[in-house]
C-alpha cells in the first residue's frame, strides 16, 4: 500500500510484543468521539499517525496479521467512512481509517477483561467537537419568575463496549438502562419544577468517573444510575435501591453487585494509568455527610414508590462502594430496576408499559422528595405545601427537624413550643421549607 501526505507521529505503545492476529473491529459512535476497538491474539507493539488529503488514520501493528476483511458498517461509523488494511514489510499489518474530517486521536492497550481478550481501543475526539463538559453545562438551572427547577441527572448503567448484564432471553442489561432512562428524562421534563439531562444518551461507554462528572459540571441536585442485576440463582428477582457506602457494605450481596458495577472501566475500557483514583480524598471530604444523608432521603422515596410498580429485592435502603455514586457534593443514588438474570424480570424490562411504569415510579419518588427538600428559590419551595407529622414514640424535634428538612427552631415557631418536650399522637405542623 502507499500513502501520500504529511504524516504526524502521535503515539507509539506497548511491550512484550508477541504479535499474532487482529481478530476483530468493533466500532461505537457518540456524541463527543468515535471510539474503535481491535481485537489481538495478544500483546503488540503499534505506530499511530494522521495524514492529510485526504483525513486519515494509520495505524502499523508490528508482526501482526489479519485473515479476511474487517466488519464496518458506515451508518455507525460516526467520523469513520471507511477502513482498509495490507500488508508492510512482509510481516507487519497496517490498518487505514477514511476520516470525515481532523481528529484528536487517543490510544490505549487493554489486558484482557470480561468476555473480551487483548484490545486495541482508539478514541476518535473531532478537532472542532464540543467537550462533554461543554454539551452538559448547556443544561443551565433555568428560573421562571425567580424559581428556578432542580436538575436531575440520569445515568444509563454500561453501554458500547461494556453490555452489563445480559439476560436468559439475551436481554442486555445496557440497553433495558437506556430505554428506562430515556422515559424517565420525558415524565421528569412533563413534572413542574425540574429538568433531566442524560448522562448517556446512546450506545457508548462513559468512564466511571466521568459519569458523574458530568453530573457535576451540569449542577445536578441530584443523579440517579440505572442498572438491571443479575445474579447466579435465576429465581431471584425485584428493585433494588443502594447508596454509597463511606465503610462496609450493607450486605454481602450489596459487596458483590458493587464490585461487579465497577468493573465497568476495564470491560468497557479505559486507560487505568492515570493515577486518580479519587476515593480516599473524596471520603475524606465532610461536605460529602450532606449529600450521603440528602441521598438516602431520596433513595428512600424512589424506593417507596417502586414498590407499588412490582416486587422489591429490598424492602430497605441498601449500601456498598460504588464507584459512579463517588460525587463529593452531588447526592447520588443506584437504581437496580430488576434482576435481568430472572426471567420474568427480563420479559418485564423489555415490555414497553413495564418500562414506563418503573420511570414513573422513579419520578415521582424524586418529586416527593424535592417537595420535601428543594431548597428556597426554586419552584417547589414557593408550591410546598405545609406538611402535618403525627409524632410517635421515640421521635425527638431533631429526629423530625432532619426528616423535613428543617430547622429544631422552625419547628418550635411553627408548632408554638417553648421547649423541647413532644409526646407520641401529637400533630405537628411542619414550615414550608428552610
């Protein structure tokens, strides 16, 4: 083959290279880069660079071959409108990308992980794209008549690369989390006094901690993950709602979901170099108290709505390490939305009217507890109304106070009491809001 053309060296990678044979392309296309994945034999040493006039990319795999020709299929190709391979030097494989225009490109090898074996991942980033950063903070906390809404967040658990769980009838678990997303973004944006924004808005991976990132950068008040579990006893089945956990989790099976969720990185994969791993410091952060207690709070209404949609796994808040619900200041909750891996579950998930069911569900939980919470200045303050608590045994005004969000001292003027002595069966009048 000859190429013709300024060529720009970019990146040169790997070791102990045993080379052998390219054995796959896989190609994901989002809205901020095009990523391409190719499967090795093993190990390689590899060249990458752009070329001009036509927009290419080369990519030389030393002592490599290939047998046939590589799957591509343009209409999901997204900057990619073609892909050829030949032969250098007798012995060593080039691979050539028809480019639509300039590109950033990113490469990386991946140790085998999940169903996938040695990989070649190239991320495609367009010179003039938006960041995602840039895309999110176009969601802006819009004010009405001085009211602005509460933003929430929604994830759709894996995608691209990484299918999460995939169910008996071959459900994907990165698919069922994307159409419940995407009806949860249509009932948030119908509801008064909030707006969604998708995290993930089609099939491809977004890093852990990009995930919520991006949550952050859009300012969300609060950001929901949607997952479907699986689990090796097929009869399991039900909702599930988790929180973060700062030490153990709350239950063996709450270890074990987390630990599989945050493999997401490496089977969706993404370069485990970089040194950032942000849990202690975010841990350690005391503003994260705030946002784990206004989480629960809002786990524990998503939770209660679901269970008039089907059957629970949990009937409590459960706990554990996930690594997406790690925000220092964005309350965040993990909704398991059924065990994919049961069957019923799995003809559940794909029925349509299920799914806009669950959403609903969701949404009202998040509107029962905005309504509850929403701080002064947005549209549910200036509509909550006044709420009544009849007190039992064992409640304090501090206990209620933190329940309602609201002041010891707002509850004494409210209710007219001079000190701190409540008795079960009274009612108290709860202010609107601190």
């Amino acid at each position: 083959m000859r190429f013709l053309g300024p060529a720009l060296v970019l990146l040169m990678l790997g070791a102990n290279a045993f080379g052998g044979e390219v054995q796959n392309l896989r190609v994901w296309a989002g809205p901020d880069s095009t990523r391409a994945v190719l499967d090795l034999e093993g190990r390689v040493e590899y060249r990458l660079f752009t070329l001009a006039n036509p927009t290419r990319l080369v990519v030389d795999i030393d002592s490599t071959s290939i047998r046939g020709e590589l799957p591509f299929n343009p209409e999901r190709g997204g900057v990619i409108t073609g892909v050829r391979h030949g032969i250098r030097n007798g012995v060593d494989l080039r691979v050539v990308f028809d480019l639509q225009g300039s590109v950033k490109p990113q490469s990386f090898l991946l140790d085998p992980a999940g169903e996938y074996g040695h990989r070649l991942v190239i991320d495609l980033i367009p010179e003039n794209a938006q960041t995602p950063a840039e895309r999110v903070r176009e969601v802006t906390r819009s004010a009405r008549n001085g009211q602005r809404e509460m933003i929430v967040a929604i994830d759709p658990g894996h995608g691209g690369e990484d299918p999460g769980a995939v169910g008996p009838g071959g459900t994907f678990e990165k698919e069922v989390t994307l159409a419940i997303a995407r009806e949860l973004e249509r009932r948030i944006n119908e509801m008064s006094g909030m707006r969604a924004v998708l995290i993930r808005t089609g099939d491809y991976f977004v890093p852990l901690q990009e995930r919520y990132d991006r949550a952050r950068q859009a300012q969300a008040d609060l950001f929901l993950s949607i997952h479907a579990d699986a689990f090796r006893d097929f009869r399991v089945r039900g909702s599930s709602v988790y929180v973060l956990s700062r030490s153990g989790a709350s239950s063996e099976a709450a270890r074990l979901l987390a630990k599989r969720e945050n493999q997401s990185d490496l089977i969706g994969g993404v370069r485990l170099d970089r040194g950032d791993d942000m849990l202690s410091s975010v841990l350690l952060d005391l503003s994260q108290s705030a946002a784990l207690e206004y989480s629960n709070n809002a786990a524990e209404k998503i939770l209660e709505q679901l269970g008039a949609v089907g059957r629970r796994h949990r009937s409590r808040v459960e706990r554990a390490n996930f690594v997406v619900l790690r925000s220092p200041d964005v309350p965040s909750v993990l909704i398991e939305v059924g065990f994919i891996s049961n069957p019923q579950d799995e003809q559940n998930l794909n029925n349509a009217e299920h799914r806009r069911r669950v959403a609903s569900a969701i949404a009202s939980g998040v509107n029962d507890h905005f309504m509850r919470t929403a701080p002064q200045g947005t549209w549910f303050a200036a509509n909550r109304t006044r709420d009544r608590h009849v007190v039992e045994r064992g409640d304090t005004l501090g206990v209620i106070a933190r329940r309602y969000q609201v002041s010891v001292n707002q509850l004494r003027e409210a209710n007219n009491l001079n000190g701190d002595v409540i008795h079960p069966g009274a009612v108290l009048v709860i202010p609107a809001g601190s």
